[in-house]
C-alpha cells in the first residue's frame, strides 16, 4: 500500500527557493478539462544508456497523444549533468509550475525528484532505477516507474562459460552510485561461493575511473565486471579499447555499454524500458498511481555482444547462447 506525502510548511518554503529559469514548455493548465497534460523529463546525465531511455519516453510520449487525442508536452529534455544541485532546482520548478508528471531517469535523479514532489500532487514515473527499494524510492502515494535490476549471478556464470578457468575478476564501480551496491555485494558473495579472488577498483570521477582501469589491469584480472553503474558508462568509450587489447572482457549491466565497446552484458533492453516509462507516466496522470506498483522490473534475457571487441579478445559470442537471445553490435561513439 502506498502512503501520502507528507511535509511540513518549512519543508515547501525551502522548495519554493529552489525554482530557476530554465524554459519549459509546462503550465499550470488543468489537463482535466484541456486534455492537455505536462510533463518534465530529466535525465541525471548524458551518456548512450539515458540518452536511449529519454528519446524512447518522449517517442512514446508522442505516440501516445496520438492514439488518444490529447496533448503531451514536455518540451526540453534536461540533464542534471549528475549534480544533485542542479537536478533539485529543475524538479523543483517542474512541481512550482503544477506540471502533471516528473519523469527522472536513473537513481540520483529519481530521489531528487521525489524530494522535490513531497506534499504536491505531482506524480513521478521514474525510469531505470537499480534497486528502488534500497534507493528508498517505495512506499510513496504519486511514485512508480521502472527498474533495470541486474541478474549478476547470470554475469558471472557467463564469465565462467566463456573461461571456464576464470580465477580472479575485477570489481570496477563508483562509490557514488547507489545502484552499484547490490549488485557489487552479490558479485563478491558469488565469488566467495565459487572459489574466484576478486579485486576491487572504484572511482567518482573520469580520471579516477581510468586510474582503476590501469590498477586493474596491474592486478592480471581475467576480466572485469561492472553493474548498472553512470560513472563508468560515462567512460566506456576510453576504457574499453585498452581492456580488449590486454585481453581483458569487460562485462557490464547494460548495452549500452556494449555499444561503447564494452565486450556483453545480459539485461534489459532501454528502449523498451524507456517506452514502458512513458505508458506508466500516462496511466498515472490519467488514473492515478493507487492502484499501481512501487515499481516495475523490465524483462531481460538478451545477450548483447560487441562483435568488434570479441574478435579482439578471440571469443565466440554464440559461446552465451544458453543465456538468451544473442545480439552483436559495434561501437557508436555516443
């Protein structure tokens, strides 16, 4: 059962502070009696995952005014450029403006999102949040959306299909990303389980994250997992070719990763999850989330392989056929 909002009245003036003047295309108009609905996208970052899942929301978006003869605008798709600051001033001035719904993507964006929502009537349909439950993203009247959680059991037993000597894997995440967590836990409790050393490497910024990459790679890793995780997406391209020349698999929790030259991941697939998003923003504007989930996982299932990296490594993609629907793809430098 989802709760109410609550909150003081310090708690809206402290929000009130918090608007700026970023143009939108929101209004305080009543979609009830104009069937026009408002709605703010934003994303906590730019990289190949978030971009995916925004271009699939406002497709959807639009392809939902059609079939329904309404009208949806959410004008300028904001990012956050992954500070929480300038992520609360835009969802703030999103629920100053009564728009209808506050689309975030990803986790950070999400909680902020939420925060801001506190004690209005705005609903918030979140897309690609980890673990919603750890993100504290549950419980809540006016809040759902989806969740890319990641099988990283299935990961690892991938690696261990493609090497079955495999001996010690690199754990490389950032602390700052919650959504890392769990994942990280089950890769060491999978590792403890099954006899594999594992050595850990973290960063929170892009040349931190490359100095894990070479610590790494000094560790004679026999290949490197990473979770669902912004920062390290946010550098995949610059990573990726110097694992592959070592001869070193980077698996990843998403494809888009893959598509920046990471080597495979097993998960869910943005587009859809993007499309999903916008089909729960509308439901939720039109009828409410009361009689909705917390949250919805997206299935998964497919094997994303980037053909360019596996001939480097000289591995066969078909060796992970037995885990799903196998896809190859090449680099795009988005």
């Amino acid at each position: 059962m989802k709760k109410e909002f609550k909150v003081t009245m310090a708690a809206l003036l402290m929000t009130s502070l918090f608007g700026c003047g970023s143009s939108t295309s929101a209004s305080s108009a009543s979609s009830s009696q104009s069937e026009t609905y408002h709605v703010t996208i934003i994303k906590q970052l730019d990289h190949a995952s978030i971009d995916e899942i925004a271009k699939a929301i406002t497709a959807r978006l639009d392809q939902i005014a059609d079939e329904k003869g309404v009208t949806i605008e959410y004008g300028e798709v904001y990012s956050g450029q992954n500070d929480q600051a300038t992520i609360r001033q835009i969802t703030d001035q999103a629920v100053n403006e009564g728009v209808d719904a506050i689309i975030p993507i990803a986790t950070m964006a999400a909680q902020t999102a939420v925060t801001s929502a506190l004690g209005t009537e705005t609903k918030v349909v979140f897309a690609a949040v980890s673990d919603p439950e750890s993100a504290e993203l549950v419980d809540f009247d006016n809040v759902t959306g989806t969740s890319d959680a990641l099988s990283t059991e299935v990961i690892f037993d991938m690696m261990k299909a493609a090497d079955p000597d495999l001996d010690k894997v690199g754990l490389l995440y950032s602390l700052s990303e919650i959504n890392s967590e769990k994942p990280i836990k089950e890769a060491k409790a999978y590792c403890d389980a099954n006899g594999i050393e594992y050595v850990q490497a973290t960063g929170n910024t892009n040349d931190e994250i490359i100095s894990a990459v070479t610590s790494l790679i000094s560790e004679d890793v026999d290949a490197i997992f990473t979770p669902t995780d912004n920062v390290v997406m946010a550098n995949e391209l610059a990573i990726a070719p110097v694992l592959a020349e070592k001869g070193i698999p980077h698996y990843t929790g998403a494809d888009s990763f893959v598509r920046n030259g990471g080597f495979v991941t097993c998960g869910v697939n943005y587009t859809d999850l993007g499309t999903k998003t916008a089909d729960l923003a509308y439901e939720a504007i039109v009828n409410g989330t009361q009689n909705m989930d917390d949250f919805y996982l997206t299935d998964g299932g497919i094997v994303t392989v980037n053909s360019e990296t596996a001939d480097v490594l000289d591995l066969d993609p078909q060796v992970f056929a037995d885990f799903g629907k196998v896809i190859t793809v090449t680099t795009t430098e988005e």
